[in-house]
C-alpha cells in the first residue's frame, strides 16, 4: 500500500519543561499524517463532511521507542493498512531527522453517516480514488 510522508518542526508549545513532545501530541500528528494521505489522493477531508461524511477515529494505538524534542524536524509516515470497507485503518511511523523511529503507531476510522450518525460503508468515489492510487 502507499504512503506519504509529512515533515515538520516540534513547535514549543508541543513539548514540557525537559523539552520533550508531550505524548498527547502525537494523536494529532497521526491527524496530520492521515488528512495528508487524503490530501495526496486527491480527497479531501473538508469536502467530505460537507457532503454529509464524517471519520471519528475508533482506535489509537502507539509504541513509543524514542522521545522528539523541542526545534527536532520529524516526519510522519502514513500507509494505508488494506482497502477500506466500513472501517479504514492506518499504520505509521513519526522518525527523526537521523531516520530514528520514534514512533509506531495505527488508527482505525469508521465512515459515520453525518445526519444518521450510523456506520456506512466506504462511499463508492472515494473508494475508487483510492483502489486507483494503489495500482
């Protein structure tokens, strides 16, 4: 499956007072990953909850081995696990600028209908955006 990859530099107020990424953090650098990923097949995350879909995160999982500090560049890798169905679910990896995984980490996301708030399963144009990426 492909992936794509984001970087960008710990902010500050990312971190404590020993300068190290508070772990509550790195749930949204997943988000950052994941809306990427979307982003980089040509779907976006705004347009479908306009149109009535929304994606809550049903699992969060992450294996810590490193700690990212205050100023460090890291990236975050983002793959799809398999073809979606009801549920679409990612794997990841946040490295640091000497390529250190810091970070090992999968979500899984289900398609909620937005007025019904009930599982849908993947809608057809999305779907095929992304069967047609992973070619």
């Amino acid at each position: 499956m492909s992936f794509n990859k984001i970087s960008f530099r710990v902010r500050y107020s990312e971190t404590d007072q020993m300068g190290v990424v508070y772990h509550g953090n790195y749930a949204q650098y997943l988000e950052m990953g994941r809306v990427e990923w979307l982003r980089s097949k040509g779907i976006s995350y705004k347009n479908m909850e306009e149109n009535g879909i929304m994606l809550p995160v049903v699992s969060l999982s992450l294996n810590y081995k490193k700690s990212a500090f205050y100023d460090d560049l890291i990236s975050v890798e983002t793959r799809l696990k398999k073809t979606p169905s009801v549920r679409i679910e990612f794997n990841y990896v946040i490295r640091n600028e000497k390529q250190e995984i810091l970070v090992e980490a999968n979500t899984v996301l289900v398609f909620v209908d937005k007025k019904s708030k009930r599982p849908i399963r993947c809608p057809k144009n999305i779907l095929e955006v992304i069967i047609e990426n992973e070619k």
